[in-house]
C-alpha cells in the first residue's frame, strides 16, 4: 500500500511542476508581451 501511495504522491507532485512551468512560461510571454508593445 506504501508503494501506491508514493506513486500517487510523485505523480501529484509532477503535475504540480507541470503547472508550475506552464504559469511561469505564460507570464513571461505575457510581460515580454506588455514590455515589447
């Protein structure tokens, strides 16, 4: 049961990365955006 549970844990915290990653490279287009024009 251990293991499923650290299975669950890591892929929640991948996703949490993954999301992460998109917001951050989202703002930086979005100011590079705001900057630029």
């Amino acid at each position: 049961m251990n293991n499923i549970q650290e299975d669950v844990d890591n892929t929640a915290n991948t996703n949490t990365d993954s999301i992460k990653n998109l917001l951050s490279n989202f703002c930086m287009k979005f100011f590079s955006l705001k900057i630029y024009n």
